[in-house]
C-alpha cells in the first residue's frame, strides 16, 4: 500500500508541478515580434553606424534590419515573392489610399489615377489577375510574361536609383540600355535612368517645411524631365524604354515598319538585337526625345478617365465647368454634362491617355491639317492649339 | 475516514484532472476555454474569441474601422462602399450605402462612431463629409459642419456629446458638438509635439483626455481636454526615443486606462499601461485566427472587448 501511496502522491505532486511550470512558462514576458525581438530591444532604434534612425518609409534599411518579415513570410509566403498572395495591392494601399494624405493614387497625380469610378476610365489593373504578357503591343513570349501585373511591376518598394521607385529591371530584364561603341548594351545597376520632373507639392508646404524626419519630400510629378541623362541618352527615351520593356512594339520610330528597315535593337530585351523586323504596321514615333514623341507625351502610367483627360484645347472638366458665354451663363452647368463632353468613345477604350479620344492628335497636328479652320481662340500667338503646352 | 477512501477519493482527483486537460487537448477547446478564463482572470492580455466575416455573398473588403453602438458592431466596409452590421455573434444583420457622392453615399467610408440615440456617423474621406444615418441605415442627413472645415474626415469617435475627427489632409482634429458648432481644433501639420502628419484615429478615456495616432510621425498623442499637449507614446521608453510604430492606426482606451494602438505594417496592437509602459503585444502577421494582417480601426466597448478590423484577412477580430 504504501508504494501505492507514494505513487499516487508523485503522480499528484508531477501533475500539479506540470500544470505551475505550464503556466509559468506561458507568462514569460512578451513575446518577441517583428519590431520587437526581444525586451527592450527595438529594431529601428539604432542606424548602421550606431546613431538614433531616422524613418524613411522606402529603403533605407539597416545592417540588422528586421522588417523582411512585416511583408514577407520565410516558409509560409503564397507566392514566389514570400508574400501572401493577393496581398501586394492591399499592402502598398494601406498607405497610399489617401489614408497619409500624400502619395494618394486614387486621386489624380502626374501619374493619372487609380480611380475607376468615373466615365472612360482605363489604367494597369493592378491586383486584377492580368498578367504582364498580355500586355498591348507585346513582341515576343519572355520570362516574366505569365507574372501578374502588380504595383511592383513597374515600382521598387524597397528603393530605386530611379525617381518614383521605379524599377530597374522590368519583365525580367534590364530596361534601359545605352549605345556603347554602337551596341544597345543595358546599363549598369544602380543608373539613375528614369530623371522626373518633380516639384514640391504646395498642397504639403509645412510638411516639405519641415527637417529631421528622414527627408520626406511631397513631390508632384510632370513626366520625364526631357534632359540628357546617363551616356547622354535623354530621360524621355529610357521612360519610353521602360514602358517599351512590356510593350516592346509600340516602342519605335515611326519608319521602322517595314523589313528593309533592320531594327537596331529591342532595349527592353536587353540584348543588342540586329535581326531584321518584319513588321506590318507603322507606329507613332516614341523613341525620340522630341515632344509628342516619349509615351509620357500621351499617356498616364497608372490610369486615366474623364476627369483627368483633356481637350485639345487643353481643357478639363474642372475647366469647363468654369466656362460661361457673353451673358454669363455656364456652357457646362453640370459636371456630368462636362464629363459626357470629355468621355472617350475610342472603341479599345481610354487607353490611359492624357486626352480624351484623339484629341492628343488634333492638340499637335491640328493647325498644319485644318489649316485656317480652327477658332483663333484655341490657338496661342505661334499658332499652336492651347492643349499642346501640356504635351511632353 | 478510511485511508482507502482517502485514496481513492486522491486518485479519482488524478483521474478527473488527467481527463479535464485530455479533452482540452484532444477535443481542441483550448480556444473555447481560453475566452473563460480571460474572463475570470481580468488582468490577463485579451485573446482571441471570435471574427465577423460578413455576407458570405460579398464579405467585407478593406474594413478600416469599426464600432459597437448598443448591442451591435458597425464596420465601415471601405472598399465596398458600405456598412456592414453584425450581432455580437458575428451574423450579419444589415448593411446600407453604396458607391457614389450623393446623399446615403460613399466614395471611402472611414471612421464611424454612433451618438446616444443610436444614431450612425460614418465619416468619408474622399467625399469630405460625416454621413448620419439611423440605426436601421436610413440616411438622415449630413453632419452640420457649419465652418465646413472638413477636407478629408478619417478618424471618427463620439464621446459625451461630443464628436471628435481627424482630418487627414489638414492635419488636425477637430472637436465639434453635436449639432456641428466648433468647439475645439488640436495640431496642425508637422512633426513637433502636439503637431500631426496624418492623423488616422482619435479616441477619448474617462478623464477626457485625448488620444490621437500620428500616422505619419509614427506616434500617438496625449491631450488634455482642452487640447494641451501632455506626452507622447511611441513604443520607446518615455516616448521621447525612435518610434516602433510602424504606420500606427486605430487608437482605443479600455476601462483600466490601458492603451491599445494598432500597428498596421506590423500587423500588431501594441497595448501600454497609463503611463505609457508597453504591457504586451497582440496579433502579429499571418491568417491563422489570432494573427493580424494589415489591421487598422480599433474600438474597445465598455466591456473591454476589442474589435479590430482586419484588412486583408477580411475580418473584424475580436479579442477579450
């Protein structure tokens, strides 16, 4: 009996002792997390040479870094990036969804918009299965076709020598080449290739005002800055490269359509091309510096639709709206009235252009085609139409 | 008594207790049993209970706040331009709104908080108005702004008759009375002490003091209830080193007095005690229920359970 008994009290004493330490244990402190390894220790505190960090949103990363893991998951990522699938958009969206007032890509920027609430809306739908191979004008299959167009397609978050994050490599490839020794050869990584014209956001004074916070500059953007950038290649053309690296056949010179005429290279390839190209249609030229040539000239990289567009008299919505006639009466009383004016009825749609319809057309070439038929009062003094001022 | 019976009376304690924590085990009621003993156990951290999914035909999408106004929870449904409502069981048992810029519409329904007659409040930041609503979702009318100083309204809570917002774009938050009249406006954009930059949340505790998450400063602060700036918390130790906030969002007081922020790139809710000692952490990234990813409104009831929604996960986790 009594080995019975000191059985049952060792069991007895084990199981109380298990359940003391299970709870013990279970109260040991905080557990650690991504910001916080361990107690009192913060990661952000501290910059690579041992200084207090200052916050940069975008790059910026230090030595023992540990913000990997607020994006990415090690073993248990849903795509090949480490991330959790379809959470890219959202993750990018939680900031810049106008919810931190700056950077807000539902509303219209240098970049277009995101917003598709409004007439004659087109962008690159992002967070909507495309993938980056059906993109229009599409040469040839390469790696990176079946990928999903995604914010990151074209934008780095983890930084970039170029303005606006914007990628080095698209589809897979080094974008923007240069002609070295009379090859197409890619540049070498880290080139600042894509130069914007960026200015101070007035909208955000006080914040631009202000110092010691990481140097957060709000920025507004006009497209390419049209200077003479890396190997004296101008800025509008790498941009034109850059759209060019998806959209290969819309990046050429007007002429190269015809299979006299050898292409001298497919830059977003990122390999010298010489083979001839046999190509049955002629393209406007956007491989060219000159206005109205780069794809910025025409077109928006996020998205457009009837409150961003233009007339060829350069006009929008919100202008319209301000017009009246010689008795002060509203020409376009109502926003829908200016929005059914300015709605793009292109039967492929918007196609995130800066016009509506063909207006970008008319806005160049219209007083040399309809030579003394158009109203004075949509000419400057050279004879140009208002709208082309707003032409790259 | 006979030592048998003592015994057996011992073993049979053994036999029940082995078989209390076998069903735990075998059964998977640890989640069950862990809400019981966060009841009884009242200094303990919150845990996990249950989550609002919505309408199995259209769920939430990108829920950003959320708010209990008598018995049920109301969640601004962003990306889908409405409200859901939810019992406390997480049954849906309305929604109202949709898509546009008239009355009864939204264009990004945002912070919402309800009055004393059960009236709802939904603030819309790109619509740059406070829509009331009444508690069956019937639009009444918009909040009388009579300045109109609202450009871009996020945060939202309404505390003794009192409404206070954050403007997002203006930096500042305005505290009005019920019937729109201006009674206060705290900050102003930059990064000094009592100035924001994206003010996303704004609560109130019982000593009226109030609570404000700096979004863009990565911070919240600490007013008096006539907007004096008293103190800052930011994860450090008395808030005056680098924050370890990362894009901090919803902001909540319990009935202790402890402060819960939500770290929305860190998919956690950092809690501290009154002064500003952080107490512990919840959540952290990932799908499973007690994870988080990309959380963002907050709001504690005055049972101390919290709700918070969670973006990508499409849900409203609550945590007792």
């Amino acid at each position: 009996m009594s080995k019975v008994k000191l059985g049952f009290s060792a069991l007895f004493m084990l199981l109380l002792l298990s359940m003391f330490s299970a709870v013990a244990f279970a109260e040991d402190g905080v557990p650690p997390t991504s910001t916080n390894p361990g107690p009192g220790i913060h990661v952000g505190d501290i910059d690579n040479f041992g200084k207090q960090s200052t916050h940069r949103t975008h790059g910026n990363f230090q030595n023992n870094t540990n913000s990997c893991a607020n994006c990415h998951s090690t073993h248990n990522g849903e795509d090949e990036m480490l991330l959790m699938k379809d959470g890219e958009y959202e993750l990018c969206m939680s900031c810049h969804d106008g919810t931190m007032g700056f950077y807000d890509v539902t509303a219209p920027s240098g970049a277009g918009t995101f917003d598709d609430s409004h007439l004659s809306s087109s962008m690159h739908n992002v967070d909507s299965d495309l993938t980056v191979g059906s993109a229009p004008g599409k040469f040839a299959s390469k790696s990176g076709d079946t990928a999903e167009l995604e914010c990151s397609s074209c934008h780095n978050p983890h930084g970039s020598a170029n303005d606006r994050l914007l990628n080095e490599t698209v589809a897979g490839k080094v974008f923007a080449t240069s002609s070295v020794g009379g090859v197409p050869t890619p540049v070498p990584t880290g080139t600042k290739t894509i130069t914007l014209e960026l200015t101070d956001d007035p909208a955000f004074v006080e914040i631009n005002a202000l110092t010691g916070t990481g140097g957060l500059k709000i920025t507004k953007s006009n497209g390419p800055k049209g200077l003479a950038g890396y190997n004296t290649v101008n800025d509008k053309i790498y941009y034109s490269q850059f759209c060019g690296a998806c959209h290969d056949d819309y990046f050429a010179k007007r002429n190269v359509g015809s299979s006299t005429n050898p292409i001298p290279g497919k830059p977003s390839t990122g390999s010298p091309i010489t083979a001839t190209h046999t190509h049955d249609t002629y393209t406007h030229t956007t491989n060219s510096a000159s206005q109205g040539r780069s794809c910025a000239a025409c077109h928006y990289a996020h998205g457009t639709d009837a409150t961003t567009m233009r007339d060829a008299a350069g006009r929008t919505v919100t202008d319209l709206l301000q017009l009246k006639d010689a008795e002060g009466n509203a020409l376009f009383p109502t926003q829908e009235k200016a929005e059914k004016y300015m709605t793009d009825i292109s039967e492929k749609g918007s196609s995130l252009k800066k016009f509506t319809n063909m207006a970008v057309c008319f806005a160049c070439h219209g007083p040399n085609i309809a030579k003394g038929q158009i109203d004075p009062q949509f000419l400057n003094g050279s004879n140009q139409m208002l709208g082309r001022q707003f032409i790259k | 008594m006979k030592k048998r019976n003592v015994y057996l009376l011992m073993s049979s304690i053994v036999a029940l207790s082995v078989a209390f924590f076998a069903a735990i085990y075998f059964f998977n009621l640890e989640s069950k049993i862990k809400p019981i003993v966060a009841k009884v156990d009242q200094g303990g951290t919150p845990v996990f209970t249950n989550a609002l999914y919505g309408d199995f035909n259209q769920p939430l999408s990108k829920p950003m706040d959320v708010t209990k106004i008598d018995e049920l929870i109301y969640v601004s449904d962003t990306s889908n331009k409405q409200v859901q409502v939810f019992d406390q069981s997480g049954t849906p048992v309305l929604k109202f709104g949709k898509e546009g810029t008239k009355e009864g519409e939204f264009k990004f329904p945002y912070g919402i908080a309800g009055d004393k007659e059960g009236n709802i409040y939904v603030a819309d930041l790109y619509n740059a108005n406070i829509s009331i609503f009444d508690s069956k979702g019937k639009f009444i009318k918009y909040f009388d702004d009579k300045e109109k100083a609202l450009k871009s309204p996020g945060g939202l809570r309404i505390f003794k008759n009192k409404l206070y917002v954050t403007d997002i774009k203006a930096n500042k938050v305005y505290v009005f009375n019920l019937d729109g009249k201006k009674v206060m406006e705290i900050g102003g954009p930059g990064a000094d002490e009592g100035k924001f930059i994206a003010p996303n949340a704004v609560t109130v505790d019982d000593d009226d003091q109030i609570y404000v998450t700096d979004s863009g400063n990565n911070r919240v602060e600490i007013f008096d209830k006539d907007g004096k700036f008293i103190k800052i918390i930011n994860g450090s130790e008395d808030g005056k080193g680098a924050s370890t906030f990362l894009n901090p969002r919803g902001v909540a007081v319990d009935s202790k007095g402890n402060v819960y922020v939500v770290n929305n790139l860190a998919h956690n809710i950092s809690a501290f005690d009154k002064d500003g000692k952080p107490l512990f952490e919840l959540g952290g990234m990932g799908t499973e229920n007690d994870k988080l990813y990309l959380p963002n409104g907050l709001f504690i009831d005055d049972r101390d359970t919290l709700f918070v929604t969670d973006t990508i996960n499409q849900r409203v986790s609550v945590f007792y």
